[in-house]
C-alpha cells in the first residue's frame, strides 16, 4: 500500500501577488526566503507541495461579517492601498489573494481527513490570527485559523478544536470568535500585551459563558527565551489539551519572536521551532489521532525566517 505523504505544505505563487508597497514588513520575500530554506534542507524529497483553492463564501462568511466582505472587496476595487489603517497595505488582488490564503486551510483540512496526507501546514499570506469579524488589523483581512476551525467543525463534524498560537503577537481574533464557545480552544503564548501589540492577551481573559475557560492566554515578559516557552508548552499547555480531549488541532505558526526579529522582545532561537514542531506532533498524535494542521502567520526578518520554518518543519517531521 502506498503510504500518504508526511507532510504536505499547501502554498501558492499568487500568494505573491499581495503587494504591500515598499515600507512594509509583511512583504513577498517572506514566502520566498521559507520557499529557499525548504529546497536546500535534507528532508526537502519528502515534502509534497499542493496549491489552494479559494475559499468559498459560506466558509469566509463563517468567520467574517459580509458587510466586510464587500467591504474589503470595494477597497481593492477602488484602488485604495489600504484598509482602516496603514498597517493594512492592500493592492489591487488583495482581496483574491486573501481569499485564497483562506482556502488553503480547507485544502489542507479535506486531505487530512481523506487520509491523503499525515499532516499539512498553509504556507500562505497575508496572515489571519488579528483579522476581526467586522474588520482587518495588524496585517491580517481574513481569519485564516478561525475559516479553517469552521470547516472543520461544520464540514467534517470535527466538533472539538483546538488553536494553539506561537506567534510572538495575542491572536486577538481568534480569541474575538471563541471566547463564548464551550467546543473552541485558543491557547497563546505570546509576548505580553502591556508591552507589545494588540493589547490583548492578558491571563485573566479567559472566555465568557459557556465559553469560561476555552481561552488560555500565557503572556511572556519580554526578554524571555526559549527555557520560559518551553516550561510554559510542556506544563499548561500540554495539560490543557489532555483535559480538554480536542478532535483536531491548528497551529498559529508566526515566526517573529526570534531574537533576531524586531518585531518582539521575545528572545526565541531558531533551535526552539524545531522543539515547538516536535511538541505540537507529539500532542495531536496523543489527544487527537494526529490531526494536525499548521497555518503561517508572522515572522519578519528575512534572516532568520527561512531557518526559523526549516527547523518547525523538522520537528514535525520528526519521529
Ligand atoms: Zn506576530
């Protein structure tokens, strides 16, 4: 019998096509620089690349209000170079590439649960984890995490999800569309919000109603390194998830609390993506028969990003 692929990466030269001008950090060159640390890494043969789709509207509308939708649309349309504010750079094909990012998630999702794959991570942009469901922030238009935590639960009954976010920045929208949810989970560990963006993310945000405890925010002090992540992933982090019994989890891959990302105070080696990798296997194998997806979101210097993904890429990889 041929055996499914270990890891397919869902990615696309349109994704390209998001132009951000030139005094914007969340540019092109970042998929192209993961693009050529992946080709020259050991394991490269055993990758296996599939393109996107776009996603369809009843899934965009899951996660977002249509009057953003349209008015998202209008904007590209109309020529403006961007949206609410000026971290939200926007071109004519934003809004195409934007729903494609989207749709790779829903790519990734339908081979995982065909069995045609044994994980998938959505090499994609503009990122997600900040995008609101009335409006776009910090770079982000549409929610990648919450479209594909959608699909999985309305589409393939996967009712239990789980977000686990390592981007050095609180994934304020992801929380925004769990935090009433007794069946959705959103764990962050992220640089803390007294002194870093959004501002959201503090410990003591922990969902409302039923959705009491389906947040876990775990703030770090700026300056802290990989020995702080660690204690925080393999204790409550990994105690959450075996007390909670998820169906499947996402993983909010951002890059940008490397040391040598200024984008954070956080002082993470490219050494800690390989161990995150290896962890975030290890626990959907364990609490949820290995399904696992992964969707990029930061990571801006260009130095450290490419071996930053390799080494995330080797942890999943690994045995
Ligand atoms: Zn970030």
């Amino acid at each position: 019998m041929l055996l499914p692929p270990l890891l397919t990466l869902i990615t696309d030269f349109r994704f390209l096509d998001h132009d951000t001008g030139s005094d914007h950090p969340e540019i092109p060159a970042r998929l192209q620089t993961i693009h050529a640390a992946l080709e020259q890494s050991n394991y490269f043969p055993l990758l296996d690349f599939q393109e996107t789709r776009p996603a369809e509207r009843q899934w965009l509308m899951a996660a977002h209000d249509e009057g953003w939708l349209f008015r998202f649309e209008e904007a590209v349309l109309s020529g403006k170079t961007s949206v609410d504010h000026t971290d939200n750079q926007i071109c004519y094909d934003s809004y195409e590439v934007a729903t494609l990012a989207a749709g790779a998630g829903l790519a990734a999702i339908d081979l995982l649960e065909l069995g045609q794959t044994a994980q998938a991570f959505c090499l994609v942009r503009p990122p997600g984890h900040h995008a609101e469901r009335i409006r776009p922030f910090g770079f982000c238009f549409i929610n990648n995490c919450v479209v594909a935590a959608r699909y999985w639960q309305q589409h393939h009954s996967r009712k239990r999800i789980v977000v686990f976010d390592f981007d050095a920045h609180h994934g304020n929208g992801i929380q925004s569309a769990f935090e009433y949810e007794a069946d959705s989970l959103y764990i962050s560990i992220h640089e803390h919000p007294s002194f870093s963006y959004p501002g959201t993310g503090y410990a003591d945000e922990k969902g409302f109603g039923a959705g009491r405890g389906s947040i876990l925010n775990l703030p770090l002090s700026p300056g802290a390194g990989d020995e702080q992540f660690l204690a925080l992933l393999q204790g409550p982090v990994a105690d959450k998830i075996a007390q909670w019994q998820p169906d499947a989890m996402i993983v909010a891959a951002g890059f940008d609390g490397h040391r040598d990302d200024e984008m954070s105070g956080l002082l993470y080696s490219t050494g800690l993506y390989e161990k995150i990798g290896q962890s975030v296997r290890g626990l959907s194998n364990k609490h949820c028969g290995g399904r696992l997806l992964s969707i990029l979101e930061g990571g801006y210097e260009l130095k450290v990003l490419g071996e930053s993904v390799e080494a995330y890429v080797q942890g999943l990889l690994a045995r």
